[in-house]
C-alpha cells in the first residue's frame, strides 16, 4: 500500500471502476427530480445505483438482487 511520504501513513488509492465491485445502491424515491440527482450523485461516486419509484417496484428490485444499501424517503 502507497504511503503519504510527509507522514508515513498508508494512503488509500480509489479502485477502478468495476462493476463486481462497486457498491449497490437501491433509491427508493417517489419524486423523480430528486431521485435523478441522487442517482447522479451517487453514480459520480463510483457507486451502482438502480432505482424506484414505488414501493412495488422497490421491492421487485430487491427481490432480483439484494442492494448493499436503500435510500429511503
């Protein structure tokens, strides 16, 4: 692991984008503007995110694959 030279601490390099990897995110959000610039947001950080608009597509998603983590408004 690659280390900061002025302190001596290990220094986190992101890993490049690969979809195995990355965090799965579930938006659950029924107003589209916002669930689009979470979705952005998100998708800018890396993550891979998919997206509800309803209760019953929600748990429709998760039904086919369990997400790492839900946003819930």
């Amino acid at each position: 692991m690659p280390e900061d030279p002025q302190t001596d601490v290990p220094v986190l390099a992101p890993s490049p984008p690969d979809s195995s990897d990355r965090i799965d995110v579930l938006i659950l959000e029924d107003d589209a503007e916002s669930r689009a610039a979470l979705k952005a947001w998100l998708q800018h950080h890396n993550l891979a995110v998919r997206e509800a608009g309803s209760l019953a597509e929600a748990q429709q998603l998760i039904a086919e694959r369990q997400p790492d983590l839900a946003l819930l408004d």
